[in-house]
C-alpha cells in the first residue's frame, strides 16, 4: 500500500502538468455536460384521479414523461402506433413507477382516420382528459407522404396533433383546470410557414420541413390560447433540448461514415431522455403556469418564442389552413 502511494506520488510529481490538464479538462468537460442538462422540474403536483395522455409514449422523452406522470399517481394513456414497442414501454413504466393504471392506446398520426378513431375510443372508455401530451414526432425523413397526402412532418408533427386536440378539447373542457402542452424545438427559430406551398412538393428539403412543423407547433399553442381564453384549459409549447434519442433514426444512418464518426464525442454533451422530459413536465404540472396560456418553454423556463412564433395574423391564418386540410368545420 505504502509503494502504490509513493508510486501515485512520485507519477503526480513527474507530470505535474499533464495530470493537472486532465484534471481540469475533465471537471470541466462534466460541468458542461451539466449545465447543458438543463433546468428540472421541482414541482411536487401529485395527479391522482387525473388522465394524461401522451402521443408517442413508448421511446425518448414520451416514456420518460409517462413514467413521471404514473409516478404522481395519474392514470396513463400511452398513445402509440407500434403496439408491440407500446405494450413493452407500459409494462416498463408500470414497474418504474409503481402505478397499474397505464394502458395503451393505438395512434398513427400519419393517419387522419387513426386521429379520429383514437379520439371516438377515449371519448367512449374515458370520463376525464386533465392533460394532453401532443410529443410524437419525426425529424428529417426522406420525401413521404401521410395516408391523407400530406407531407410527413407536417401530417405527423403537427395536422394529426391539430386534429386530435381538437377532437379531444370537449373532454379537457370538462376536465378543467386542464393542459395541452405541445413538444416542439429550437428548430422553430428557423422555420418558416410555406402557406403558398405547405406539402413542400415544389422544393423539399428534410430539415425546411421539420423547422416548418415545429414552428407549426409554436403558431398552434398560440391561436389554441387565444381560442380557449376563459375556459381554463391552458396551452404550452417548449423545446425539450438536445437528446439522445430514436429522433435522428432517418438522418443518421444516411449520413456518410466519416460524419457518424465525427458526432460520436458529441453524444457525450447530449441530454438523456430524463433530462429531456423535464420541461414537458413542467410544462404539465408546475403550479406557477396554472394561469398562463399561449407561450413557450425551454430549460424549465419561459423563453420567448422567434418572432415568426409570435405572428398572431400568421397563426390563425395556419388554423384556418390546417382546419380546411383535416375536414374540421
Ligand atoms: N431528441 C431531441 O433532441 C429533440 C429536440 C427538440 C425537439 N424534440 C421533439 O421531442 C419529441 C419527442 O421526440 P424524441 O426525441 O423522444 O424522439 P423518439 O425517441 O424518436 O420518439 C418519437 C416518438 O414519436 C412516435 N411517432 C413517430 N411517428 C409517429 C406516428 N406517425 N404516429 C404516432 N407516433 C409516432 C414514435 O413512435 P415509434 O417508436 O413507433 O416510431 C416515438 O414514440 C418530438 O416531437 C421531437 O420533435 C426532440
């Protein structure tokens, strides 16, 4: 023991500088990783006797959010569009969190018939809908195409959510005071409404669309807590920050080898999927934004939205669009 504390001592001595560098670079590197994790949400808000439903609940932060809400006593409606990966995420969440009261529920929001028959289902086995989740979402997929024509991003992140959540507000309505809090990203500072050409189909380019879709999410919390003022039902968009998900499975893997290689050491810096659910939690559940409606979220925290998430004319004008595109009256 007394040679291994020499040994240590005598290497420490020698190389001085090269283990103070480590040191310091390592501490450093990990407070880093820290500080990108971002805020945690505090609030203490049990949900017992209250339903949450989250759209795309069986991976990434959909989980994580499910496993929290259970864990405050909620019951749990994961709606998902594989039922296989679903019926494992809920035995999953029901173990981690000691609550039975999660069941799954089938949802293709690729699919306006599928938005439509998960609504008449909850509507039929549910007497309450405290807080809506509106995460699924996909990013930066190939040109594709919804059951209903529309581009994928845009059907997915935002129309079958638009639909859904209109389907479902008499429900929330009944259930006040009640959430709708919509996961949308950082991407929504560049993005831009392409009202002369919403399905992209002149010109698509992967990321246009998911920047679009995301923004879309921004404009739809804003005219939704115009349109719901008074009732008691609320609305939040947020960006969650950057995780390590199943989110970059269409880009990734079609990225050249070199560039894979290259974004390995950033992993590092990413949020887990814990970290990463904590403003959607907040967003839920903090009694401090029981009375604010229409804004956006990041780290735990408000944050103004970009500009073009902020144009009330261009919001209603993307109601109006999106209201025509699902065949809602
Ligand atoms: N990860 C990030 O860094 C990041 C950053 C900013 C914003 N976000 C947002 O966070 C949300 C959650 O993403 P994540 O990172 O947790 O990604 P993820 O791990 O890929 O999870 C996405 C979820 O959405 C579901 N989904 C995709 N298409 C669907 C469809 N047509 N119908 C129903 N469900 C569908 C997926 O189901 P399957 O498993 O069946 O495909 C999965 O459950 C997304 O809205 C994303 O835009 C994420």
């Amino acid at each position: 023991m007394q040679d291994y504390t020499q040994a240590v001592k005598e290497f420490v001595e020698e190389h001085y500088t090269g283990v103070t560098f480590v040191l310091v670079t390592g501490v450093g590197l990990f407070a880093l990783r820290r500080w990108l994790a971002g805020g945690v949400c505090h609030s203490k808000a049990r949900l017992d006797g209250k339903t949450v439903l989250i759209t795309g609940a069986n991976t990434g932060i959909g989980k994580e959010t499910a496993v929290d809400m259970a864990k405050r006593g909620a019951r749990v409606i994961l709606a998902c569009r594989d039922m296989g990966r679903a019926n494992k995420a809920a035995d999953e969440i029901r173990k981690r969190s000691g609550n039975g009261n999660v069941v799954v529920k089938m949802l293709d929001l690729a699919s306006l018939n599928s938005v439509r028959a998960l609504a008449k289902d909850v509507h039929q086995t549910e007497d309450r809908l405290d807080i809506l989740i509106n995460n699924a979402g996909i990013m930066m997929c190939p040109p594709w195409k919804t059951e209903d024509g529309f581009e994928m991003q845009f059907g997915v992140n935002h129309l079958g959510h638009f639909l859904l959540t209109n389907l479902l507000l008499d429900l929330l309505k009944k259930s006040t005071p009640s959430r709708i809090v919509n996961v949308s990203s950082l991407a929504h500072e560049s993005g831009k409404i392409h009202f002369d050409d919403i399905n992209l189909e002149k010109n698509y380019e992967m990321l246009v669309s998911y920047r679009q879709s995301k923004l879309a999410n921004v404009l739809f919390t804003r005219e939704l807590a115009a349109r719901l003022k008074g009732t008691r039902v609320t609305t939040y968009a947020l960006h969650p920050g950057v995780i390590r998900t199943e989110l970059g499975r269409h880009f990734f893997p079609s990225m050249p080898l070199w560039k894979r290689i290259l974004v390995i050491p950033f992993f590092f810096f990413l949020k887990t999927p814990w970290q990463g659910a904590q403003t959607t939690i907040y967003c839920a559940v903090d009694e401090s934004l029981q009375n604010t409606s229409g804004l956006y979220y990041s780290d735990c925290a408000l944050k103004e939205a970009a500009p073009q998430g902020r144009d009330d004319a261009a919001a209603r004008r993307l109601w109006d669009l999106s209201a025509s595109m699902v065949g809602l009256a």
